[in-house]
C-alpha cells in the first residue's frame, strides 16, 4: 500500500521508496557524497572561476515594459555584478544624452551598486566604418566616438567595436565591400579612434562576428588588433558568433591576453535556422562550456561574462534575467 508521508506505519512503503524499488533504485537521486560542501560535477562546475557576472540590456523588455533604472535593479537583485548598455539613436543612451545625462545614469548604477560592465550597439551596422558609402562611413564614426565619450561618462572602459564588414546579410541595403578595402577603412577608422579612447581612458574592443565576412580567424584578429601597437585595441570575443563553423574555445586559446571582454552567446548547431534564433538562453545549446571556461581561465581572463541575447521573454521577463544569473553562477562554480 501506498500511501501520504503523513499516514505511513513502519510496514508501509512511500510513492517515493516504490518507484525507486521499481527502477532498482538507480540514478534517481544523487549518489550520498563524502561531505556537504564537496562539488556536485552533475550541478555545476566542480572548479570555481574567479569572473563576473554581467548581462546586456537586450535580455530585458527594454524600453517597452521596463525603465532602465527597473532593469538595473533587476539585473542587480538577480545576482549580476554588471550591466551592459547599448547606444542607439534614441532612449536613454543616445547621441541625444547630455554628458550630465550619461552621469546621471552612472549615478543611478551606482546607488543600486551594479557596474556598467560595458557599452554594445547596432549602430555599427546601417553606419558601417567601411561602407561604399562616404557618408555612412563618417556617420559611423561621428557616432563611434559618441560612443567613447558616453563609455567614459558612464564609468566603464569597454568599448564594443565593430571594425567593418565585407557583407551585412540582413540588409539589403548594404553593397559589399571588396576584403582588402574592408581591412584598409577598418583599420584607418580604428585608428582615428585611438587617441580619443586614449585620452578618456577606453578600450576599443574589436568583435568577431564572423556573418561579416572580416576578421574570419583569430589569426587574422590577433594581426589586426596587433597592427596598432596599443592597449587600447584590445578583442571583444563573442562565443556564439563563430560557434556555426568552428569553437570557442580555439578562439580564446589564440587570442589570449588580447581579450578584454566577453558575450556569452549560447549558439545551438541542431538547427538549420542560421540567424538569430539560432542564439539561445544559456546551456540550451550546443557549446562546449566547460572547455570555454578553462580556456579562459588558461589564457588569464579575469573580467566579465556578458550574456547576450536578443529576445526578452514576452511574459515574466524577470524569468530569463534570474535563470541566466543561475546558469552563469553553476558555469562558473559558485553552486555546489
């Protein structure tokens, strides 16, 4: 007979005690371990990493639902140590925001004690710094070093930096972009940043994108960024980018100390969808992740794990923000 906790005598069986006789009792529950603390490989990581937690604003129903002050405290009360800001030609980050403005924001930040691990934005894209188009590509940089001024206001010295494209797949209103004309107004762009993002203090971190045609190895990104003999031009490595055709955790190998930010991108290789459905909340995907993690670990990485994606949750948004703070916590050991 089976019956509640609450009414079972020392002859009686549990719902619980049956069906683990009826499995034979294997692999149902976790195997008893030696001491409470010790790490449960099955849980998270069994090595802790010394990271940060960080997620972009593009996981959040921003500005639709939510304020920005709403997502910084949510991104905070969910365990994050930073936030990633994305300038866009409105809201709150915007060539429209007043310098006053941007330290508003930064004041905001910090009375709720999350940092600003960072700025991103799509801007790179219909301002492309190698577009045919003369005046595309100075728009682009005007809005470039609009972005180095905003980045030092806002009290973080990580800049996303996207130095051209060969090709922009999803706009139809981009004309490709021979390679080597790519590679030359990349780097002459990148180069009339410099001594901006010297004098402020930021670092202009270059991103593989891989859909772009530009930079496709990190061979070629290491030469790229070592071109301009300076701490300024550092690698923005996104793992999801490249995850289509090749692996992270080669990436992070050869780049090395180059690396002075990350986006965790979760990347699923069973579909054939290659946009951006094909980007997945965290461990719902296809990376190897504790490879990622160790290579990081391996080449000194110390800084911050940006969550990136592009598709807040229609309902209970707060439901993604608190799910990737659990996911990154276990990748990075924090949960025995």
């Amino acid at each position: 007979m089976i019956t509640s906790p609450d009414d079972r005598g020392p002859s009686q069986v549990t719902r619980r005690t049956a069906l683990l006789t009826a499995a034979g009792g294997v692999g149902l529950v976790p195997a008893r371990r030696a001491a409470d603390d010790e790490p449960d490989p099955r849980r998270g990581s069994a090595k802790r990493y010394d990271m940060k937690k960080s997620i972009n604003l593009w996981a959040f129903p921003y500005p639709g639902r939510m304020t920005l002050r709403e997502c910084l405290q949510l991104a905070k009360d969910a365990g994050f140590d930073g936030i990633e800001l994305n300038y866009d030609l409105d809201n709150d980050l915007s060539p429209k925001a007043t310098a006053k403005d941007l330290r508003a924001i930064r004041a905001t930040a910090e009375a709720i004690g999350i940092a600003i691990s960072g700025v991103c934005s799509f801007l790179y894209w219909p301002y492309s710094l190698t577009d045919n188009d003369p005046a595309r590509r100075s728009r682009g940089l005007e809005l470039a070093r609009s972005m180095v001024r905003a980045a030092h206001e806002l009290g973080t010295d990580n800049l996303l930096v996207v130095p051209g494209a060969v090709h922009i797949p999803w706009r139809a209103d981009h004309e490709p972009v021979p390679n080597d004309v790519c590679d030359r107004r990349a780097r002459e762009a990148v180069a009339q940043l410099v001594p901006l993002a010297d004098e402020l203090g930021v670092s202009l971190n270059i991103e593989n994108i891989f859909f772009n045609g530009y930079l496709m190895t990190p061979g070629e990104m290491n030469t790229f960024i070592d071109h301009f003999g300076s701490g300024r031009v550092r690698a923005h490595f996104d793992t999801g980018n490249i995850m289509l055709f090749q692996f992270p955790e080669h990436w992070i190998s050869a780049l090395g100390p180059r690396i002075r930010n990350v986006h965790f991108k979760e990347f699923t290789k069973k579909g054939t969808d290659h946009s951006l459905e094909s980007f997945r909340p965290l461990l719902d995907g296809t990376t190897d992740w504790p490879a990622v993690m160790e290579a990081l670990d391996r080449v000194g990485y110390r800084g911050y794990l940006t969550f990136e994606y592009f598709h807040p949750f229609p309902h209970y948004p707060e439901a993604l923000i608190y799910q990737t703070s659990d996911a990154l916590d276990r990748m990075l050991g924090k949960r025995a």
